[in-house]
C-alpha cells in the first residue's frame, strides 16, 4: 500500500506548528524537530519515488482529492494533490537539499537565541513549497505560492533588528506581490474563459482557446515567474535578501523558492506551446537576466552578493532552456536539479567561509583559506568547477546542452539567443574564478575588525567548522560531481519526464556537438584566464578600486535595477496616487459638495413655506385650485 501524498506536507507544517504554538518550551529540542520532520518528508517522497518507479510510464502519476475547496456557484475547485514524474522531482529536491541545510543550520545558527523560531520558519516554508509543486490546480498553486513568499519574508528578515535585514525582507515581499498579481489575473482569465483552474481542465481547454487569450496566459504566468525566480524586471530583490542566515540563501534562492517560476513555466508547457508570442518573451527574459546575472555578478565583493548574482544568471537558463519548448523542458529540469546542488553547496560554503571569518563577507579581506579550511575549499571547489560547466562536473552536462539547443533555434533567433547563453558561459567562469581566487588563494588578507556585538577590535582567526556543517557541504559536492552524468546518460530524465512535458524533440544541430562543446570549453577557459590574470599576479587592493569603467560602475549598482524601478514604477505610481487624489479633492468631493449646498439650500427655502397655521395651508390649497381650475380652461379654449 503506498503512502497518501498530503503526509509530504503534513509532516514539516506538524513541525512548524509545534515549535510556532510550542515557544520557548521548544527550545531545547525545536531544532532536532525541524529537522527530524523534514527527513521524514525526504524518507516519504523516496519510498513514493521507488513505488513510481516500480509502475508502467503512463500509470507512474497518481491523485488524491482530500476535500471540496471552493463550491461556489460555477466556480468549484476541488482541495486536491498529484504527485507525477515532474512534481516528484521537485520533492526529492526540496526535501532533501532541504534536510541537508536543516542539518546545516544546526551548527550555523548554534549560538542564536531564537534558533527554535528559525527552524519553524524553515518548517513552515518546505511545507509550503511542497504544497506548490503537488496541487493538481493552479488555485492550490497559488496557495503554497503565496505561503513560499510568507516564509521567504519572515526568513530574510529573521534578524530584523537589523535595519538592513527589515528592509530587504519588505522589499524581496512588495516585490513579489507585483508578480503575483500576475498569477492572479491568469487564474482569472482562466476561470472566465474555462469555467476551471485544474491543470487537466485548462490544458484540455487549449485548443479551444484563442489566440490573444493562450497569449494573456502565458505572459501573466511569465509576470509571476519574473517575480518568484528574480527574473528581470524584477530581479531587484534577489541580492539584498542575502541579509537573511546564509542557510535561507542556500534552501531559497538556490535550490527551491527561485526555480519556482521554472516549475510554473514547465508545468504549463500545453499553454505556451499553442502561444509562440508569449514563449518568445520568456526566452527574451531568460536571455536576458543570464547575462544581467552576470555581469552583476563580476562586480560583487560581497561573496554571498556574488553567489546571488549567479542564481540570478543560472535561473535564466532554466527560463531560456523552458522558452524553447519541447526542446527545452527536460533541459530546464536538469539544470533545475544540478543547480539544486552546486548552488547549495556554494552558498553552504560560503556560510562556511563566514563562520570561520567572523561573519566577515567581504572577499577583499579573505584569502589563503584553502590550507586553514580544506574541507570547505574542496567542497566549495568541486561546486565551482560544476557550475562553469566542466567536464565531468554536473553543470557541463545541463548548460552545454542549453548552449546547444538555444544555437539550433536557428536562424537570427538562434544566433542571439545561443550568443547569449555562451558569452554568459564565459562571464560565469570569470566571476566564480574570482570568487576562488579571493577566497581560498593568496596571502592572508584579514585583517583586525570592529565586532557587531561589543564594537571591540577582534582578529578573525578562520578555522574549519563543525561536522554538522561540513557533512552537507561534503554531500552536496557528492551531488555536484555525479548528479549531471546520472540525469544524462541515455536520456534518463528527457524519458522519465516526457509523459508529463511531452516528448523530448531532439534540436538539429547546425554544427556537431563536439565542436560546440569545445568552443564553449575554449569560451570557459578564456574566461577563467582572465580572472587568473586579474587576481592571481596582481595584488588585491584592500578597498575596490574607485576608478573603473562604466560598465563596473552600473555592475555594482546592479545594473541600475532599484533605480529602474523607482523611476519607472515607484515614481510614476506616485504620479498617478497624486493625480487620483486631485481628482478625488478637486472633483469628486467638489461635486458632492455643490449637490450638498444645492439640497441643504433648497430644503432652508422650503422649510420657510411651512409655517404651521392652517389659514396658510387653506389659502395655498385655495390658490392651486385655482391655478388648475383656470389651466383647465385655458386648455379648452385654445
């Protein structure tokens, strides 16, 4: 008898609920509970994986309806889960790199007084991912979307004493909300047009469809990816949310909360595969945001800042890679799942490189770690070496194949779009040469600082951390050497997902693989060498030099995108506030208030006429006799 899928998200928000309504009596084992809940989950999903696994491909996807959600009038909208080829790789992600940052955040957040709270959040925020990527409608979509985005806030913001930390947490939330106002218009224009939010309803409904209507879906479906998945234009959040633990940059802006929106675009793949126009702005925004990525990412001192930067760039590729269609989907995936691990492990490393530095983030002042911090320098190694796409290293064997199939799009679109991916190929292993070399080569850089707490001057003194951080960091890289060559090898996930996504179209390669495999190694090692060049047989200046191109300049001030929004958004939203306000006191009220003075006059004057004496009231009615008897005749005689 298989297990009911609802125990996947049952279990982490048991645990949440418990250590939320629990308190401080929870403390002393909150942690080992948040933890404990979660590897529950992971242990469920694996047994419900092998009993997949263990079907026929077309019975391997199964539902269950656990109540009635919205019986209102047409609107009917069953509280239902499915767990199919694609929604289960999506849990086995979450909950396992999910425990694995559980078991991480122990020895990380061991000195927190309010470590139990963060452990519900985590809870709290698995659950809600795991209740996006399970719901069989788009409504139970929304809801763990909406829930995602609740947890993402409290987590960023956990330390929101910090000036910095409350304002990232508000900004990652407004942010989002503009996103999602997209989401909610397309279930609407769904319901108008379909009468349903179910996936089953809406795919079948696609044929009948039009045009303009597939088109408003799928762009609304993009708005909210933008949104979720930092894509531009609304990637703005993405790098200040790293003010929140490094544990929640690890569990939410690499490996869940931000591919999100590539979940979203895949699963409704029967959408934009019947609206080319609305496929075509997701392979523009894809393109786009991984060179904005980037280039970002080049200029970022801060070693989380630039870890940020390249979720951002990676999400891209997953957004290109599913804007490309039947040719893409599968590809989209893998990335998804590689990057679940290198990024993870990135970012664990980096959390790493900050306990032993004293909270300290600034590259500049790192250095020579490799020989005080090995385990972290290995771990942290085998990532970079997958996500610049080495063989045989995960990233090579999901964004070459990108690479690849973005060129045989053909024509000018396939020369734009593959360009891209291949220049951002190359800006990728820039960057993350460089965070290696300030980080782990050199001489010692760090020097005495003040300490936040007590603003005494303290040398930090690095050292390796604990085993229950570096156990995760060490399974991780595991992940990132193997998982793409797993993925791969014949095919494996294009078979497993094609009854969900469809069949895989293989892409017609303009040029043979081979040679477009070595011309993306050849583009990665130019990019490395410069790096070398720049940070290797030169002297790393303490403070960032001031005197830089434009092109630095707008990198550090990412691209000018918090500037972008206040003048295109903020602004121009003020404008308009301004002007309706105008309206409403210039108008409306003036409008109201002539109608007020009109009635409140006219009622003085004929409140004037009611004397209260009966002479008055026989001689009026006398006089309107009067009036009528003479009109009566008038009308006779004429």
């Amino acid at each position: 008898m298989t297990l009911p899928i609802w125990l996947l998200i049952a279990l982490p928000l048991l645990g949440a609920a418990i250590l939320l309504l629990g308190g401080k009596a929870t403390n002393a084992w909150g942690h080992l509970l948040g933890c404990a809940t979660v590897l529950a989950s992971f242990v469920v999903g694996a047994v419900l994986f092998v009993g997949m696994v263990n079907q026929p491909a077309e019975d391997r996807g199964f539902g269950e309806h656990l109540f009635s959600w919205v019986p209102v009038g047409q609107l009917r909208v069953d509280f239902g889960l499915q767990l199919d080829q694609l929604s289960v790789c999506f849990v086995l992600l979450i909950t396992g790199v999910g425990s694995l940052i559980h078991v991480y955040s122990v020895g990380y957040m061991a000195h927190d007084p309010e470590r139990r709270r963060f452990f519900a959040y985590l809870n709290l925020f698995v659950a809600a991912m795991l209740l996006l990527v399970l719901a069989d409608n788009y409504l139970g979509l929304y809801m763990g979307w909406e829930g995602v985005g609740l947890a993402s806030y409290l987590l960023i913001g956990f330390w929101s004493y910090k000036p910095s930390a409350a304002a990232a947490a508000k900004k990652a939330f407004v942010v989002n909300r503009v996103g999602d106002i997209g989401l909610a218009l397309a279930l609407m224009v769904m319901f108008t047009n379909v009468g349903t939010v179910s996936y089953a309803g809406v795919f079948v409904a696609t044929g009948q469809m039009s045009h303009g209507t597939l088109t408003a879906i799928g762009l609304l479906l993009l708005l909210a990816a933008c949104g979720k998945s930092a894509q531009v234009p609304l990637q703005s959040w993405l790098g200040d949310a790293m003010e929140g633990p490094t544990p929640v940059s690890a569990l939410i802006h690499a490996a869940t909360m931000v591919t999100a929106g590539v979940y979203l675009i895949v699963r409704s793949g029967p959408v934009y595969d019947l609206a080319p126009d609305a496929r075509l702005g997701v392979v523009i925004v894809g393109a786009v945001t991984l060179l904005f990525g980037a280039v970002i990412g080049c200029a970022k001192d801060d070693i989380k800042k630039a870890l940020a930067a390249s979720t951002m760039s990676q999400i891209g590729y997953m957004v290109l890679a599913a804007g490309l269609g039947p040719a893409g989907y599968a590809l989209a995936i893998m990335h998804l799942l590689t990057h679940g691990f290198f990024k993870a492990g990135l970012f664990l490393g980096a959390g790493s490189v900050m306990h032993g530095m004293d909270d300290e983030t600034d590259m500049r002042r790192f250095g020579g770690l490799r020989t005080v911090m090995p385990i972290t320098f290995v771990t942290f190694g085998l990532g970079y070496l997958a996500i610049i796409g080495v063989p045989p290293f995960a990233g090579f064997f999901s964004k070459d194949a990108i690479i690849e199939t973005a060129f045989a799009a053909g024509g000018v679109k396939g020369i734009l779009l593959g360009g891209a991916a291949l220049l951002g190929a190359g800006i990728t292993a820039f960057y993350m040469t460089r965070v290696m070399l300030l980080t782990f080569f050199g001489e010692k850089r760090w020097k005495p600082r003040a300490s936040e707490a007590t603003g005494e001057m303290t040398e930090p003194h690095p050292h390796e951390s604990p085993a229950s951080m570096t156990l995760p960091m060490i399974v991780l890289a595991v992940g990132s050497v193997g998982a793409g060559g797993l993925l791969a090898i014949g095919g494996t996930l294009e078979h497993w997902l094609e009854p969900v996504v469809g069949a895989h179209e293989e892409a017609a390669h303009a040029v043979p693989v081979w040679l477009m495999t070595t011309i993306t190694l050849a583009v990665v090692a130019v990019g490395i060498a410069i790096a070398y060049r720049a940070y290797a047989t030169r002297p790393v200046p303490e403070v960032a030099p001031e005197d830089v191109s434009v092109l630095t300049l707008a990198a550090r001030r990412d691209l000018y995108g918090d500037a972008f929004n206040e003048d295109v958004l903020m602004r121009s939203g003020q404008v308009l506030t301004r002007g309706l306000v105008e309206i409403d006191d210039d108008g409306i009220d003036d409008v109201s208030r002539v109608l007020g003075n009109l009635v409140g006059g006219s009622s003085e004057r004929l409140r004037q006429l009611q004397t209260g004496f009966a002479r008055s009231y026989a001689l009026s009615m006398l006089g309107g006799a009067a009036l009528v008897i003479a009109a009566i005749l008038a009308v006779k005689v004429w």
